[in-house]
C-alpha cells in the first residue's frame, strides 16, 4: 500500500454484543460477527495514511467508522490504488450478497445517495468472489489487493 489514492474495505470483528454511539448519526446496536466498511483516500498521504489511521485504531472520532472501529478488530483491509472513487461501487456489490444487512442507514455515505457504506454479512466473503462480483459490475477496475492489519503499521 502507497500513498497513493485508491478505495479500501475494512474487514472488522465484533466479539461482543453492545452497541456504541455514532457520532451524530445515530446508536448502533453491535451484534457479535464481521462488519465491513468501505471508503476512499483521495487526501494527503492517501490510502496509507488513511488506512493506517484506522488500523492504529486510535485518535480523535471524526468518520463514523472511527465509532465503529472504537468496538471492534480489524482483521483484513482490501484496497486498489485507483484514481477513480469507487467506493459507491464496492458498498453496493456488498450490499448485494443475498445475506448482507445494512446495520445503520446512512453509515459512511453522509456525502453520496448511497444507502450505507457499511455492510454486514453473515460470513466473511472471499476477496477472490469479491474481485469476480466488482469486475462483473465495474470490468475496467484495476486490481484489488489484500492486507492483514500488522502491514499496515
């Protein structure tokens, strides 16, 4: 991972049942099992600096998934360095696996239409049937690669 920009999917682990308050968007109820996010990092530092921050997993609360990641393990990162915003594209192939659930509306897509960027499957998905689902979607997407948490430090 770069700091180049690109779009990226937190793979997270809930251990135990709660909840926990979502900035201002609303109390989410936590139930035990994967939760993933999708976002962008088109700023400075780019994806690693982004996804660093999350995987340090620390600092101020400003993304609702900063609440989310407060509670939870990061198991795995998918990303692409891409110039294009893709994030739309991959919370909508999540949310189409017929198992996924949207646990809050609204999560992650404050600044787009979409219905959530956060999805929450009742296994976690293979990155290969994810690569095959966003390339049947999206055929000119560049290559998505997989990270576990300790690359990312």
């Amino acid at each position: 991972m770069t700091d180049a920009p690109g779009t990226y999917a937190l793979l997270l682990r809930a251990d135990e049942a709660g909840e926990t308050e979502i900035g201002a968007l609303s109390v989410m109820p936590i139930r035990p099992g994967v939760y993933i996010y999708v976002g962008s990092a088109f700023g400075p530092g780019g994806l690693q600096a982004r996804v660093g921050r999350h995987a340090q997993g620390d600092g101020a609360l400003h993304w609702h998934v900063d609440y989310l990641r407060a509670v939870t393990t990061l198991e795995v990162v998918w990303y692409t360095h891409d110039a294009k915003r893709r994030e739309c594209t991959w919370a909508e192939v999540l949310r189409s696996r017929a198992e996924a659930t949207v646990p809050v509306d609204g999560f992650g897509a404050s600044d787009c239409t979409c219905p959530a960027h956060l999805v929450r499957p009742d296994s976690v998905p293979s990155v290969s049937a994810f690569r095959t689902r966003l390339h049947e979607q999206c055929p000119d997407h560049g290559s998505v690669e997989r990270a576990g948490p300790n690359d990312l430090l």
